[in-house]
C-alpha cells in the first residue's frame, strides 16, 4: 500500500515536468509574437511514439481554424521506425484541442488585426503531447536586420564588461 503511493506521488511530481521535443527557433526572427496559447494535440499512436523518441520538425508549421476547430498544418512527424502498416503520414493535418472560447478569440484576433498562428514548441506535460502557439504577425527584411543589430550591440557591451570586470 505504502509501495502504491509512492509511486503515484512520484508520477504526480513528474506530471508537471515538461519534456520538450522540438522548438522553432526561426519563429522568433520571423514574427513579432504577441501572445502564447497551449493546446493539445489528437495524435495516432505511431506519432506519439516517433515524438518520444524526440523526432519531429516544426519549420513550416501554422495553425488554421476551419469548421470551428482548430487545425495544425505542416508540422513533420516522421514515421516509427518500428512501425507496420499502420504508420502515420509524416505530414498530415493534427486537430488541436482548445475550449472553445479560445478558439472563438483566437479567430477574431487573426480575422481583424492580421495575425497568424505558428508553433513555438512542442513537448509533453504530464503524459499528454501539447503544442505551444504564438498569435504572431510577420516581420519586415528592415526589423530583422535592427534585431540583428540590437542583438550584436548588446553582445559587444557584455564582452567589453568582461574585459574590465
């Protein structure tokens, strides 16, 4: 009995944990983000176990609502190595899950003010797959080369703290 609560503690600490799989790193020189939703992922199980083995790409990902639900495009999970038959399409369509309130904001956001939604991360929380979005609106050649330059400022500041410190 004692055995038995152990260890569903030790799962309940773990459950919070996030493992993440894949990032998109050109989605913040890309965009301007303006605000970070989470929602879920219907995966088949192949995909879920290609994900546990940390496979996936989120370079060409975008989110789209069609028919009231939110869909996720784009996003390359490759196949299980040690599937059969039954292996999943590396690049179908996921349903993602969100309440519906959300998606009823998030769709008046990208139908008024232009914006796009695109996949920050992806990871597990507690057993279950979750995809990070961002409500993000595309940057100009201009704001990403002053990006650039703002960053490269601040790296030349920190190395001349260095030096003297």
């Amino acid at each position: 009995m004692k055995e038995r609560r152990r260890l569903a503690a030790a799962a309940k600490a773990g459950a919070n944990e996030r493992t993440v799989i894949a990032r998109n790193r050109r989605a913040r020189h890309d965009y301007h983000i303006e605000d970070v939703v989470e929602a879920g992922l219907v995966l088949t199980g192949t995909e879920v176990k290609s994900l546990r083995a940390g496979r996936a790409s989120l370079t060409d990902g975008f989110a789209q609502i069609s028919d009231g639900e939110m869909w996720l495009y784009g996003v390359h999970i490759p196949e299980y190595a040690h599937g059969t038959w039954t292996n999943h399409e590396p690049r179908r369509p996921r349903k993602l899950l969100l309440h519906r309130k959300e998606i009823d904001k998030l769709a008046s956001e990208i139908a008024e003010r232009g914006f796009t939604l695109v996949p920050l991360s992806l990871y597990f929380t507690g057993g279950r797959a979750k995809v990070e979005l961002a409500l993000a609106r595309g940057k100009r050649t201009y704001d990403k080369r002053q990006d650039l330059a703002q960053r490269d400022a601040a790296r030349e500041v920190q190395r001349a703290h260095r030096r003297r410190g």
